[in-house]
C-alpha cells in the first residue's frame, strides 16, 4: 500500500503508479537459471570440474 503525501495526481497517474510497483513485484526469473543436479552429477562423473587455463570459459559453459 502507498499513499501520496505531496501533489495531487490524477486518477490515471496514480493507475501507472499502480501498475509499476505492481509489476516489479512479480518478477521472475525467466528460463532454468540453474543448472540441474543431474548436469553437475554427470560433471562430476567425467571428471570435468572447472579448471583455470586456456579454454576455461568454453568448459564452464556446460
């Protein structure tokens, strides 16, 4: 809930104000940010942790 302590806005600015801070509260992270566990298991299983060097940013993709 918010109130307006100075000014005086119309009824369709306080709509927009309305909409905005309701929209960011619904924000979601889109598509599967994290990689599953079974990526990390299967991972682990070939042996392929991150390692520093040459290339490094191609193997850390998965």
């Amino acid at each position: 809930m918010f109130s307006v302590v100075k000014g005086q806005p119309t009824d369709v600015e306080l709509a927009a104000l309305t909409a905005v801070v309701l929209s960011l509260g619904n924000a979601e992270p889109e598509g599967d940010a994290k990689p599953s566990v079974r990526h990390w298991v299967r991972r682990q299983q070939l042996r392929l942790a991150p390692t520093p060097g040459p290339g490094a940013w191609k193997r850390s993709r998965g």
